[in-house]
C-alpha cells in the first residue's frame, strides 16, 4: 500500500460543508488513522466500501484520447463528502482509502507526444507501472472480504482491477461493461481502449458483457473477434436498444446478468457513454443518466457483484462553472450501489 496517498480526517473536514441540522458523508466516513497499517485497519473495519481514487489519464493519452480524467477523483471525493448521511444511504459505510500515487508517471507524461512511436512506447510503459499497482491494492482489499470502488482515471485500469480481483478470488471472474466503446481492442501495448482484451488474454477474464456498444465506433476487426468468442464475450449496442426500439433495455440487463452471474463479476462504468459528460470521447448521443443509475443498481444488488469502477469523467474538459455536475454524478452512481448492494450480507 506504499503507493497510496491516504485520505486524511483533516483532508475530509476541509472539503466537507458543515450546516446545523444536517449530517454529511464527510461527517461519518472512515479514514485510516495516521499511525495504523492500512491492511489492518480495513481487516477490523466494520465498513464494507473501500473508495479509492486514481488520478490518472495516461492511457486515455496512449490511446491517442484527449487528457483530463486524472481530476475526476477530486471532483467526486468533494461530491460525496457532502451526500446527506441518512436512513436511505449512510457515510459511515465507506472507508475512503487514498488515491494512488501516479504525479511522478504524470510529470514524466507531459513531455510525450502519443503521435512519435518511440513515445507511444513510452506511454505503454507508464500504463503497466500502474496496472501494476492498481491490480496490487484492488487484491489487498477483495482479500480482505471488502469491496473497492474505484473512480477516476482511463478504461486501463479495468485491467488492474480485474486481475487484483481475480487473484484475490483465486480465479477468473466476469465483467459487466457499460460503456460506447468494447476496449477490447490488440494487444499492441496498454492504453485504455484494450483493459479488457488484456486481462481476457492473461487469463483473469473469464466472461465478458458489453453493455450500450455503439455501433459506429466499433471496428470490424473487434466484432470479428468478438464473434468467434461469442461464448464469452457478448454485447448488445445502444442502437438496437434506443434507436431501432429492437430490444428492450430491461430484459438486455437481465440477459447480461445470466450471462456474468454464474461467477464474480466486477461492474465497469465508462462516462463516456452518456450524452454531454465531459470526458476523452464526448458523445452526443447514449444512454440517460437515470438508466445508468438503474443499471448500477440492477447489478449492484446482486452478491458476485465485487467492485464498482466508474472512469473516463473528465471535469477539467467541461465548462468551469459546470464542472462539479460530474463529481455529483459520480457520488449519485456511488450512492445507487451501495443502497442496493448494501443490503446482501457481508
């Protein structure tokens, strides 16, 4: 856990609004004490949430996508600091763990340009360091029975996440992908459009579902693919949804969780596949925000559920005036899982 930069008592007080007669998220979260070994501390704690924050865009640059979401965490870290702590949805649930340490690999980032070969190597490199890291702490906290919820940085780190939690099980689990793109792209080097076809070559993916693919940004050569691994890998796309009305949004989510919920299964979120979210890959054309939330809460509530991973947000691309709009979505999609995983016995 070295590479954690923790989230203190005091860091939470400073962004948590204070109002007579009401009681924030920043009231009651967790934090780790100062002196306590983290580990430790998350083996005795009786909060079931570990939040962690990645503040990263390298693979969205390696994947030739438009830097920003490394301010995500920030943005959402002051959102639901100052969620009511009430009988729908209680703050004491979460231990807020840190955010991984990546301002070295980000410094080191601003001189690469993703169009020279030699850099886009660079970059590669950058992103396995952080798999690396990410796959390390998601295993220490799925080991230790608890759930992460991870937010911030590129659709890389689906990989880390994936692989940490299949360790920590002792085997490949499953993935519920809502997202306009597959990221299951070659193995050319790590960026944040191929997580997916990583961790399902090196065996930590066993089955694969993505949710809302939108069919004009989906190569041939991934749907070639696709189709000759139709066993594990499955799609539907936005269109034949909310489109061509062909299929029906609520009986997609429960064909996609028969097809996930026969092992564990982690729930991947990309923001870029709602409208007008300032992110890598802005979409003018998704899923609403309501039927995301209604997906989160869909698969939340069932008990092989094992993370929550929400990415891509980008606050720093937005309107300056509007930029706290994804921190509050973010604290909204949090929220929504933990009132319907919440209530599964631990």
């Amino acid at each position: 856990m070295e590479k954690i930069i923790p989230f203190t008592i005091k860091d939470l007080a400073k962004i948590t609004n204070h109002r007579s007669g009401e009681i924030k998220f920043g009231e009651k979260m967790i934090t780790i004490p100062k002196d306590a070994d983290p580990l430790e501390f998350l083996k005795t704690c009786e909060a079931k949430y570990v939040l962690f924050g990645i503040p990263e865009d390298i693979g969205i640059r390696a994947n030739y996508g438009r830097p920003g979401a490394a301010s995500a965490w920030d943005s959402a870290i002051k959102s639901i600091a100052n969620i009511q702590h009430n009988r729908f949805c209680k703050g004491s649930q979460l231990v807020v763990l840190g955010q991984l340490d990546v301002s070295e690999l980000m410094n080191n980032v601003e001189i690469l340009d993703f169009n020279d070969i030699d850099d886009r190597s660079k970059l590669s490199q950058l992103v396995d360091k952080i798999d690396k890291d990410v796959s390390h702490i998601i295993f220490s906290i799925v080991k230790l029975g608890k759930t992460p919820i991870v937010i911030g940085g590129g659709h890389n780190n689906s990989y880390g996440n994936i692989k940490g939690t299949a360790l920590a099980k002792g085997k490949p689990i499953n993935a519920i992908n809502f997202d306009a793109h597959s990221d299951f792209r070659i193995l050319e080097g790590r960026h944040s459009g191929n997580g997916f076809s990583y961790a399902f070559e090196e065996g930590f993916l066993k089955k694969y579902f993505i949710f809302g693919l939108h069919e004009n940004y989906t190569s041939k050569s991934v749907l070639d693919i696709i189709k000759k691994i139709e066993d594990r890998v499955r799609y539907i796309t936005y269109d034949s949804v909310s489109i061509r009305k062909e299929k029906d949004f609520d009986q997609e989510m429960i064909s996609a969780l028969n097809f996930v919920n026969d092992d564990f299964f982690g729930i991947e979120i990309d923001l870029d596949a709602i409208p007008n979210i300032a992110c890598s890959a802005m979409t003018m054309s998704g899923f609403s925000v309501e039927q995301l939330r209604q997906f989160i809460s869909f698969f939340g509530k069932n008990k092989n559920a094992s993370y929550l991973h929400i990415c891509e947000g980008a606050p720093d691309l937005g309107e300056e005036k509007n930029n706290h709009l994804i921190g509050k979505l973010i604290g909204y999609l949090v929220t929504d899982f933990i009132k319907s995983n919440s209530a599964l016995p631990i």
